[in-house]
C-alpha cells in the first residue's frame, strides 16, 4: 500500500519503519523526543518506542554526536539530529576525529553506523545560523557519506538505507520543501541505493544537475522553456557522487549547468564541473556553468530572496548556456 505524504512525513515513517525492524535503532537529539522535533519530524517515536529509544538530549551538539561513537561502538545504530545544520559545527571534532575515520582506525573490523540527520538551506526566512548548506565541507570528509534528498519517496528510501548503511551518514533534510507537496510512498520499508543520481526528466540540449530544495526550483524554470530540451539530474547523494551518471549525460547534451543554493567557491558545482572536464571535455559546446548563493554569510529575512537561486535566475542562464 502506499500513502500520500510530505518530506517530513517522509522522515517520520523512514524512522519509525526502522526502529520497529530493529530494537538497536535509537533516535535522539534536542527536542527530538517529548515534543518531536523542531519540525515534527520525530512526533509519535517517543511515544510508541518509549524513552529509552527516543530522547531528549541538551544543548550539546557535540555531546549528541560523541554519544553517538560509544553506542554505536556497543552494538547500537543511533539517528541524532542537529536541529538545524548550523548548529553542526561544535560537532565538527567527533565527526571528523572519530566518526568518518573509525573503521579505517580498526583496519576494517569495526564500523560506525551512525546517521546524522539536519535540516538544512535557506527558503523560511529563519535566523542568523538557521540557514546553512554547507555540504560541500562535509563531503570533503573523506569516511563520511552526504545525502540530500529532495522528494518524499526518496527521502524515506534514501535514510532507511542510511540507517541501515554500516558507516555513517550525514542525511540533509532540505527544509524549506518539508511540506511543500505530497507525494505517493510506500507504507513499507524500501531502500534506495546511496551514491545513485536520478535523471529527473531526459533532454538533449543541456544537462541541469541539482539537488535538495533547488530541485523544484530547477523544474519550474524548464517547464517555460519551449526551445530547450534540458536534461534534469537529482544527484542526491553529494558523497558519493555519481560522475558516471552526470558524464554520460553531458556526453549527449555537450552542455552542463549546476545549481545549489550553497555559496560558489569551492562548493559540489566546482567538483561536478571538475568532473566533466575531466572525463567529457571533448564532448562540450559550450563552458560548464554554475548557477548558486554568493560567497556571503546567508542573510537574514529580508535578503534571502536575493541569495537564493530563483526560477527566473536559472532559465536565464540556461539560456545563456545553450546560446553560448
């Protein structure tokens, strides 16, 4: 059977399908377990898994992960949540000294199978620190998996499989699209493979690779566009990267266009444009493109909308691109 739900909907089931399968899932973090989160991401766990399984814990990101490592060294497979993703940062020490590098620390014989879970983007006029998206300093990571999701039906399949990946996860909840629409998913457990990008729509002219929150974006822009047959690519998982998916895509269209709210320098868009002109050079038409937030903090309510990459920003440049 299948129902009709939301991203965050999406998160809830994804967690409570695993914590029934299996006993040794725990689900904690700020708020995460009276209230439910932040975003109700985690309402009804507490309540049907009781307190030991999910918790709160205090303000103390580094503390939520570093708990983490010793349970999941004991047997456990905990999912903590960073109530948002700029919140991470006193955490940056246990998942870069500890986490990402614990099953190359043991020469393979142990594993760490934790899954952190932060809502992340700009896109709900939040505050200073509530905005981030960072996720190209977290891919740099090398140990650590990054997963962004950006409909409801990849979102459970992609964080089951995250739960149930032996090593650990950092899972981006987009969540300016947390209810933004609804989509069919099933009631049963799934999984969706990490390190797979989805061709979104097929085309001929360009190649349009995004994820999270700027997908939407991304296809408002081509559903105007008469002219130009884009290629739509949702990379979803930013570590590991599907470049075979992304070349072969250019090597039909000749053209590339990346989109992502995060800042422009050193960001995933630099990586993926690497990538193409290493292994599809011969095969463009015009030069790979980037279409993303300027290399400023995230501003506050009243200039998102001038950060955040529009509809109108990204039919421009594809065009730009096409007509190169």
């Amino acid at each position: 059977m299948a129902n009709s739900i939301n991203n965050v909907q999406a998160v809830q089931q994804a967690l409570q399908n695993e914590m029934a399968l299996d006993p040794t899932v725990v689900v904690y973090g700020e708020d995460v377990g009276y209230e439910g989160g932040v975003f109700r991401a985690t309402v009804g766990l507490q309540e049907e898994f009781g307190k030991s399984r999910s918790f709160d814990t205090p303000l103390a990101e580094s503390a939520i992960v570093g708990t983490a490592v010793g349970m999941a060294i004991n047997g456990f497979k905990p999912v903590v949540e960073m109530q948002f993703m700029g919140f991470i940062y006193p955490a940056v020490n246990q998942i870069v000294s500890h986490v990402s590098r614990y099953r190359n620390r043991t020469r393979g014989q142990r594993s760490m199978p934790i899954v952190i879970r932060a809502p992340y983007g700009g896109g709900i006029r939040a505050l200073e620190h509530h905005s981030e998206s960072t996720e190209a300093m977290f891919a740099h990571i090398p140990g650590l998996k990054v997963v962004i999701p950006s409909t409801p039906y990849d979102t459970k399949g992609l964080l089951i499989a995250a739960i149930r990946d032996p090593d650990p996860v950092l899972f981006l909840e987009p969540k300016r699209i947390y209810r933004a629409f609804r989509q069919e998913v099933p009631e049963e457990a799934y999984e969706l493979p990490i390190g797979k990008a989805k061709i979104v729509q097929e085309g001929d002219d360009i190649t349009i690779v995004a994820w999270g929150a700027m997908m939407p974006e991304v296809q408002k822009a081509v559903e105007s566009l008469e002219d130009i047959s884009a290629e739509i690519i949702d990379l979803r998982t930013i570590s590991p990267m599907d470049r075979e998916t992304i070349v072969a895509s250019v090597q039909k269209t000749g053209r590339i266009l990346v989109v992502h709210e995060a800042a422009k320098s050193f960001g995933a868009g630099a990586e993926i444009i690497s990538v193409v002109n290493e292994k599809a050079f011969l095969s463009l038409e015009a030069p790979p493109s980037r279409l993303t937030g300027f290399d400023t903090i995230f501003p506050l309510p009243r200039g998102e909308k001038h950060y955040l990459p529009t509809p109108e920003r990204i039919r421009a440049k594809i065009k730009e691109v096409v007509e190169f």
